[in-house]
C-alpha cells in the first residue's frame, strides 16, 4: 500500500465485537484510525493493545451528540446489536441508530468522505420470503419488543440513501447476518455466545420452542472481508447488500454441535418462544458474489472451535452489562 492510498478513518462503534475487529485490520494495514465508543455495550480491552499504535486514536463519545472530526472513510457501526443489549434500552437503541447516522451523515456531508452503514437483517423481520433478497422489503413489527433495533435501522437505511440523493453523499450499505466469533460479550443474549457459555460451565442450555427456528452463522474474519470489501469497492454501487453466511442451521443443531465441540455434560431446556422471534433467517449473497467477490469460506464447526477457545481464555466478571444511565 503506498502512502498516497493511506486513509483517515472514523470507525464508530469502535470498541465492540466487529468494531474492534476492524479498528484491528485498518491499523495494520497503516490507515489513521479513529475508533469512537461510548462504552454502552463494549469493552475497552477490545481495543487495548491497539493503543500503543501511533496511528490509532480512541475517543470515549456518543454518537447522538455531534462531534466534528476530519475523516476520509467512517464505518458507522455503533449500536447494539445483540437482543439482550438493544432491549436493555430500547430508547437509547433507536437514538443510536437514527441520531447517530443523522450525525455521521452531516459528517460524511462535510468532509466529503465515503461513509458505511452496518445495517442488519432484522431488517427483513420474520421473512415471508426465503432467502432473503435485498430486494425483499421485509415484514417488521413496528411497534414490538425488537423495533426498537429493527426499525432503527430502516430508518438508518433511510437516512443513508436520502443523504444519497439529496446531498451525493458518497454511501455504502451492508445487511449483516448473524455473526460470531472472539470478542462476542459473554452475555449479549445472542445464542452462539449463551450457548458456549451455558455449555462451558455445564449449564442448562435453553432452547426457545423446539429449537426448529434457523439462522446462518458467520464467522467473524469473514464477515469483516466483506465490510472491507464494500467500503473500498469503486464499482457503481451502493447496495444494499446482504453480508452473512448462506448455509442454514437450526437452533438445535448448533446447541448439539456446541456440545459435541466442548464436550460439555449440559443438557437442553427449553423455553417458550419470545415475540417476534424471527422463524427462518438465511441470506441470498448472489450479489455479494458478483459485486464484491466476496463469500465466507469458515466452516460452522471451524469457527466455533475458534470462538470456544477464546472463551476459554476470558474472565465472565470482566463483562460488565450496560449501564443504565445513558438514556
């Protein structure tokens, strides 16, 4: 890379699990980075052995308030993302995604940087639809105890392709499957995290309904190439895009396989389903393929072996749970 291709960064969220990650690669790759956090969700020993790098910054800010920084590139990946996050607050959770892109908007507008949404495929709701296409609208409960994230974010989408429009903001768009991978929070309540957990200190493991419900995991490495990859792609688009996994587990096939990798004496509970609870989830990636060239190539038993051993190695009361106090 030469020194001309060298970029100022703002990666919002930049503390979290897949911030960090990719706070992590554009500093080895010799950008400037700005990782911007409030600490909500996230955890600054995400970002720890980062701090010695002369060209990495962090700067404890919210994303509702204004901020005025220059910038070439911004990933806007703060909000919380897992369910027993985003309900902790569902008020800050919509503020985040609305207030926060109003404010990376203006900044992008400004600067006259390119700007990145990690949008998500709560989006498409409880799909009527399978797989999901982009071009699927969805089917979102408005006014539910998951709208708060669902709806946050469409309204980001909005915001993002409005900016587009009327101000030629130069934006990028992804819909991010469900991911795993080290640096999960232990108890964000997303189901890869609580199982390992539960099977690492031989807990029950719950199981919502029968367990029939499917989602499509992908690794983190993975899905982080992809991010990447949209951010820096010249081609006359936007999206959005789907990013994620296309292979489709079942609820009870990955407590198994959690089970079999840890060799863990729990058994499994199960629990009424909660509302909303998407049935089926599973991303069509035709066009990240042919766009980006982009597919994850992580097998499910490869990168939960990954994650198991980095749960490992943690300490569950260095995880602190949101703070109740940002409103």
């Amino acid at each position: 890379m030469t020194k001309r291709s060298l970029q100022r960064i703002l990666v919002t969220g930049g503390a979290g699990f897949l911030g960090s990650h990719i706070c992590e690669r554009l500093v080895a790759e010799g950008h400037d980075v700005i990782c911007l956090d409030n600490f909500f969700t996230s955890q600054k020993f995400n970002v720890a052995h980062l701090l010695g790098r002369p060209n990495f910054e962090l700067i404890r800010h919210d994303v509702t308030l204004p901020i005025f920084l220059e910038v070439d590139q911004i990933y806007h990946m703060a909000c919380p993302a897992a369910p027993g996050h985003y309900q902790y607050n569902p008020i800050k959770t919509i503020k985040t995604s609305v207030l926060g892109s109003v404010n990376m908007l203006g900044m992008a507008k400004r600067c006259g940087a390119r700007i990145l949404l990690a949008s998500t495929s709560e989006v498409y709701g409880d799909p009527t639809v399978h797989p999901q296409t982009e071009s699927y609208w969805g089917n979102v409960n408005p006014i539910g105890i998951r709208s708060c994230y669902d709806e946050g974010k469409r309204v980001a989408e909005t915001l993002f392709m409005d900016y587009h429009r009327m101000n030629r903001v130069d934006v990028r768009i992804v819909r991010i499957f469900n991911t795993y991978g080290p640096r999960m929070h232990p108890f964000d309540g997303r189901v890869v995290s609580n199982f390992i957990r539960q099977a690492l200190t031989d807990q029950p493991i719950t199981i919502f309904g029968e367990g029939e419900q499917t989602r499509s995991f992908c690794y983190r490495d993975d899905l982080v190439e992809g991010i990447v990859r949209m951010m820096n792609c010249e081609k006359d688009f936007i999206g959005p895009v789907n990013i994620g996994n296309p292979h489709e587990f079942t609820i009870r096939q990955l407590a198994e396989k959690v089970l079999e990798l840890t060799g863990s004496r729990s058994t499994l509970e199960k629990r009424p389903l909660p509302p909303d609870d998407p049935t089926r989830r599973q991303p069509d990636i035709s066009l990240a393929r042919k766009m980006l060239d982009w597919e994850p190539s992580t097998e499910l038993s490869q990168g939960l072996a990954k994650t198991i051993d980095w749960f490992r190695t943690i300490r569950m009361e260095d995880y602190r749970p949101p703070t109740p106090n940002f409103a």
